[in-house]
C-alpha cells in the first residue's frame, strides 16, 4: 500500500466520496452519474500514463462493485 496517493488516485477517491454522499442520501441519479464518472476518469487517467495498470484496475473494481449494488436504483 502506498503512503501517498497521486493527484489521479485523490482525484478517483473524491468521485468515490460524491458516490456515498449521494448514497447516503438518497440521491439516486447524481449517485448513478457519480459511478459513470469514476469509471470515465479512471479510463481516461489510465490511458494518459497518470496511473498505473493495478491503480485503473482497482477502480475499474470499485466501478463494478457500486454498478452490482445499485442496479436496482430507480426513480
């Protein structure tokens, strides 16, 4: 485990925070948007060399995990 997270992996943690935020909060479409985002910025930091390929599959990981337990969370 590192000590220090990069500026892309803070970014990535922030995105996972707004997705319990809204969780906690009943807010099911900003949560759903929130879960998309994690995945397009860990997809799109990965590709530009910003973090590694165990770092993109931990969050691509984490993506998955919110997508199986919010595939019920409907308006």
């Amino acid at each position: 485990m590192k000590l220090f997270k990069s500026k892309a992996e803070k970014e990535l943690e922030n995105i996972i925070g707004d997705i319990k935020i809204n969780l906690s909060n009943n807010y099911k479409e900003p949560a759903h948007k929130a879960r998309m985002k994690l995945k397009d910025r860990a997809e799109n930091l990965y590709k530009a060399g910003e973090i590694s390929e165990n770092t993109y599959k931990k969050y691509i990981k984490i993506y998955e995990e919110y997508t199986v337990m919010m595939k019920d969370y409907h308006h």
